[in-house]
C-alpha cells in the first residue's frame, strides 16, 4: 500500500488563493480522498439550448 495523502492547510491556502487568482470565486472547499476540491460561490450560468432561446431569454429580460 502506498503512503496516504496528508492534506494540509497550507495545501488548501494554496488551492484557494490560485483559483481566486485565476478569476474563480471560491464558496466552499471539500476533500475527497486525498484531493481538494473546490466549488463555486457562484451559480452555474446555464446557456440557452439554440439561438432562438437565447434571443427571447434576452428579449424578456426588459
């Protein structure tokens, strides 16, 4: 058996601050064995399905 990953809070201090400065905007932090993730404090922008959902998506937004 191989050695366990040790996280550390240097390792998350780190993780953090290179996605915020990659223009990521960090809402909570998670670890799952043995890797850091990261999620979003933003919600997922969705895309319109074809051009024509697009066109009205903005058309109702007046």
């Amino acid at each position: 058996m191989g050695r366990s990953q040790v996280i550390t809070q240097a390792k998350i201090s780190r993780a953090v601050k290179g996605a915020q400065a990659a223009g990521f905007k960090v809402g909570r932090v998670e670890i799952e064995g043995g890797k850091i993730v990261l999620y979003s404090g933003e919600e997922a922008r969705s895309e319109p399905a074809t051009l024509l959902d697009g066109w009205k998506a903005k058309r109702d937004a007046r």
